[in-house]
C-alpha cells in the first residue's frame, strides 16, 4: 500500500507501507439453500476481510444469515459462490474452533474431559492434553471443578468449559454463535469480562454473533451490521474505545452512545422488515 507522508521539508514522499494480509479474505459469498418450496438465499455478496488479532462482531436481524455466514468461514457449510481465502491465497485454512450457543459441552464427560476433547481427537497424549488443559481451566477459573460434570455447574460455568474446550486446539480463529444469549444479565457481563481478559491474554481473532448492540460494542473492534434476509452487509462500524474496558464505565462513555445509534439506525429498518416478513407485529 502507498501513502503520503509530509518529510521534514514540508514536501511529501510516497512510501510503502508493510500491513499484515488479512487472517481471511472473503469475496462475492452466498450460500442459497435448496428447500421444498424452492431455493432460499441465506447471505448473498459478502465481502469483508477478517484481520489478524481483531474482535469482530456481527449483528443482524434473526434469520439473516449471520450463523450460515459464520458456518462458511469454519468450513461448517459450502458456499455456493464466491470464495473464502486465508492471507495468502495458497495456504492452508486458519486453524479454528466454534462455540455454539446453549448446552454444547458433553454432559458424560467431566470439565477436564470436555476440555480435552478437541486434542484427544488430534492424537495429543496424556502429559500434553494435561499441560494445556490445566493451564486453560486456571485462566477460565474451573480448576477446582476439573472433575464436575456439566449437571453440576450453572449455565456460565458450562461455557466457560466450551470457551475452554475451543481455547485447548490453539485455533488462528474464534468463532461464537451468540454464546451469551441464554444467560441471564448479571452472568452475561460476567462472562463477557472473561472473554475480553482472555482474549487480551491470548490475542486471539474472534468472531462473535450477537443480537446485542451492547455486548457487540462492549467487545469488539468492529461491528458489522447485516440486512434483513437474505443477509448482505449493510454497514461496518470501527469501535474507537479505549481497551481494557471496564463496563461499568463504558456505558457512560459518550462515544458509546454515539455509536449505539449508528448501529440501531442501520439496524432497525432491517429489523422491522425481517418481522414483517414473518408477520410478526411490529
């Protein structure tokens, strides 16, 4: 990439600039499904790169596509067109792990057996599933249930024995399909601390679908806001705010408050027309 740069003499230069590739570089996806009644566009046209280290969240009105969109990019679904590409365009697909929303962990294994599980699969031994798994249920602050079972745990802990469990393959890439979205408030601030101190920690990319303004702007970097069905990308919002963030603070901010409107501005027009193409009141 070149840009202008003023030198000392007030002239400018052109220079080059290094910028890392995108982790995944995503043109022209669709994905149309074949039904009953016909086929059924999911998401149409999406461009978007994924960069390196970010926390990207994805709002839209429900049965826009996000989770099909977020499906494609773990490789959970074929496009139908377009292409999904990591920073070079010859490498291999970024490591990644997905944690779905609700009762997805293992409910006959205990803690540490769910959260070895991803490494069990890839042939990982014993002392080195142990190493990892400890080091990962100190940061998610299970150790002292390592031998529970998920029927002894309430519904937060249990996803953090999820985020665990996709922490433990060590993945290039994040994915969350509304991990919060069945937990009451108070657990999901909670939570949503943890996963910002531990993506902080490991400075992993994410990418988190939410139906929550709040929860998008409080975690990532950018937001980016899908149509109504069939899901395209409306707008791209950057979140400026300071990290770490406190959320007891952040709220207040009122930069916040800005761009909490931007994001309900874009959305609600989609909002309204994906309920009244279910005929839902309004």
């Amino acid at each position: 990439m070149t840009v202008a740069v003023a030198n000392e003499s007030g002239t400018v230069d052109d220079r080059e600039v290094v910028t890392d590739p995108p982790l995944v570089r995503i043109r022209g996806l669709g994905r149309v499904f074949e039904t009953a009644a016909g086929p059924v566009t999911a998401v149409r046209a999406i461009d978007l790169d994924i960069r390196r280290r970010e926390f990207l969240a994805i709002v839209g009105p429900s049965g826009c596509g996000k989770t099909t969109l977020l499906r494609m990019i773990a490789g959970l679904e074929t496009p139908t067109s377009g292409r999904i590409e990591t920073g070079s365009a010859a490498a291999d697909r970024p490591v990644n792990a997905m944690v779905f929303q609700g009762h997805s962990v293992f409910p006959w294994m205990t803690v540490r057996q769910n959260a070895e599980y991803g490494l069990a699969i890839r042939g990982a031994g014993k002392p080195e599933r142990a190493g990892i798994v400890d080091s990962l249920l100190e940061t998610v602050g299970l150790i002292e249930f390592s031998r529970a079972y998920p029927h002894q745990l309430s519904e937060g802990m249990r996803q953090r024995v999820a985020i665990a469990r996709a922490l433990a393959v060590d993945p290039d890439l994040l994915l969350m399909d509304e991990p919060f979205g069945s937990l009451d408030e108070q657990t999901r601030f909670i939570l949503q601390d943890e996963v910002l101190r531990i993506w902080g920690e490991t400075q992993k990319t994410v990418i988190v679908v939410t139906h929550s303004i709040d929860e998008a702007l409080t975690l990532a970097d950018r937001v980016i806001v899908m149509t109504a069905h069939p899901g395209a990308i409306k707008d791209v919002v950057d979140v400026p705010l300071a990290r770490p963030r406190d959320q007891a603070t952040l709220r207040s901010d009122p930069e916040f408050g800005r761009l909490f409107g931007r994001i309900w501005d874009s959305l609600r027009s989609e909002v309204l027309e994906a309920r009244a193409a279910s005929g839902s009141p309004r």
